[in-house]
C-alpha cells in the first residue's frame, strides 16, 4: 500500500485530548507501525474494523458541486480520537490506516474549470487515478477480513467502495445508498453522481437500493432508467415517506433489507440527505440525524454488510465556529456501526 499515508502514534496523541480518570478511544485506538507491513499487521490484529480517509472532492467538482469534502477526513479524526472509551463501545476496535495520498491529484485539480468541457475531461482522468488506489485499498483490507469504514471525499469513491469489495469476495455485490440523489447517472467519464451506473455498468454492482430520492433533484431520465431496471434496482424517495407518508421509514427500511442482505453488500452515506450538513449539495429538507443514526446501525447489524462509506460531508463550507460539528457527526455515526456490527455478533 505504497500511497497510504500512514496515521501514526504521534498523529494520534496531537489530536487527543487526555484528562485525568477519562480514556479516550485516541488512547485506545491502533495504528500500524512504520516497520509493519500492512496485510500481516492486520491479519493479526484482533480489532475488526479499520478506519481509511479519502481527503480529495475532484469526483464532487468534476459533478459542478462545491469544493470543501477533502476537509471531513481531519475533522472526523479529531472527533473519533476523543469519543469516551467505556463499556458501549472501545477504541481498541478500531485500527486507523490512515488517508489514501490524492496530493497529486488535488494539486492538478486546483486550476481547472468544471465549466469547461476539456477540463473536466482531465477531472475525470483523476477520479479514475484515485479509483484505482480505492479499489486497491478497499480489497486488501476486505481480504484480510476486516470491515472498512471509509470517510470521504466525494460519493464518487463508491465506485472504488464496490469493485474493491466484489474482487475481494470474487463476486458481484449489493449496495444500499442512503442519499438525496442516485449518483446513477449517465458514464459521461467519471464524477460524484455515477459512482453506482460505473460499477453496475462494469458488472461489480449486482443490487442497489437507494433510499429517500429527493423528487425535485431526480432527473426524468435518470428515473426512467432506474424504473427499466426494476428487478436489480429499487428506490424510495423522501417526498413519499416523510411528506405524503404514504409509507413508513421502519418498513421502508425492512423492505432496502430484504432486497440487499441477503449477499454481501456496502452501507453507503451521503451526508447530503441530512438537512443543512454542510455539503456540496447542501439540503435545506431531509431526513433527521436521529433516523440516519437509526438506519446506520439498522443495517450495521447484517452479518452481509462489508463496509460504511460516509462521504460529502464539507466541514469547511461550515461557520468557522461549527465547523468540528460535521466530525462529531460522523463519530456517532461511526460508533453506531461498531456498536451495532459487535452487538449482533
């Protein structure tokens, strides 16, 4: 894993915050040794998950959203670190890899114009460099059997999310994508919003439910095509649970379920389906923190689920007074999953 940057005992200790008769999940955590070589530290290792950052929003620019993703993965540490190790939930089951290096990448994105069609040919081109390096890195630590847990960057890491996962296993996988949006748009070259298409298209996508489309953000072609693939392919929307109520959150919830779980699938978060998260695509309407908690650990339970994938978050686009509340929220997400995944076991 030759473009990881590794997190290090001293990067944990600069975040944590120690005080007398606490422990913190930063003083608990693992982090691998320099002189360790990744695979064998974590074939090892006793904590079943294992914590990856994807510092980049090239897929979210290239997708003419807001820059400011490429800031959740700090700000998601420096909560992680001081979250109370007690008898809910431990540190220790936690290894921190570290980030994946998209410096190169993030560099040559910084004069280029989305509103420019040659220029978001070379976004792209780089979103399908850093796919590359997510696949990798995602397949390496599903094979050594431990459970990832992604913290974007962009919804276009999905596509990595899924194809690292279905090489892992040596098969296709199933995704339930909890978002205002599809992200199955047309395979224009890659960006945030066809992460899914790509890797349905490429045959790593078996199942996909998305749950709660925004009706007034869905395209008409993008509804006819998912309508044409019913039987691989199912969603709800928002607007019919939480405005019409013609159906309920809980039963929805059984319904994405049963139609994903019963192979192995990803758990996919767009923070952008929660109203006034600072995102690229900030919603002022949406579901509550409190039901993302619930469907998080709601489907953090199935023995089938390979990872969570928490992305978009945009801590920056915050008030500069606010802006650790975007990581604080990702920590509770965190920790229900871990809760929920050791709890069914």
């Amino acid at each position: 894993m030759e473009n990881i940057i590794r997190f290090t005992t001293s990067d944990l200790a600069q975040i944590t915050n120690y005080r007398c008769g606490e422990v913190k999940f930063g003083e608990q955590i693992q982090v691998i040794p320099p002189q360790h070589d990744v695979v064998s530290f974590l074939q090892n290792s006793e904590a079943p998950f294992v914590l990856v950052g994807i510092p980049e929003d090239i897929g979210v620019r290239a997708n003419f959203g807001r820059r400011g993703a490429h800031t959740a993965w700090e700000t998601a540490l420096q909560s992680i670190a001081n979250i109370q190790h007690n008898r809910f939930c431990k540190g220790y089951s936690l290894v921190i890899l570290g980030k994946i290096d998209v410096e190169k990448q993030m560099q040559a994105m910084e004069n280029l114009d989305f509103k420019s069609t040659e220029d978001r040919v070379i976004m792209s081109a780089l979103v399908s460099e850093i796919d590359k390096e997510v696949v990798h890195v995602i397949s390496t630590i599903i094979s050594t059997g431990k459970t990832p847990i992604i913290i974007g960057g962009g919804h276009n890491n999905a596509y990595g999310n899924i194809k690292g996962t279905a090489l892992a296993k040596g098969k296709p996988i199933n995704a339930i994508n909890f978002d205002a949006h599809s992200d199955f748009r047309i395979l224009e070259g890659r960006h945030s919003g066809n992460g899914f298409s790509y890797a349905f298209e490429e045959g790593f996508l078996q199942r996909y439910f998305i749950f709660g489309l925004h009706e007034s953000y869905t395209s008409k072609s993008v509804l006819k095509q998912l309508n044409k693939l019913q039987e691989r392919v199912l969603y709800n929307t928002y607007d019919e649970i939480k405005i019409r109520e013609e159906k309920t959150f809980v039963n929805q919830m059984e319904t994405a379920f049963q139609f994903v779980s019963k192979s192995t699938f990803g758990l996919e978060i767009d923070l952008d389906s929660i109203p006034f998260i600072p995102t690229s695509a900030m919603t002022p309407s949406g579901f509550s923190i409190e039901e993302l908690r619930r469907f998080v650990y709601f489907f953090g339970k199935s023995e089938n689920v390979a990872y969570l994938h928490i992305c978009e978050g945009a801590p920056s686009l915050d008030h500069e007074t606010n802006k650790h509340l975007t990581g604080k929220l990702i920590g509770y997400l965190v920790t229900d999953f871990i809760k929920a995944k050791l709890n069914s076991e």
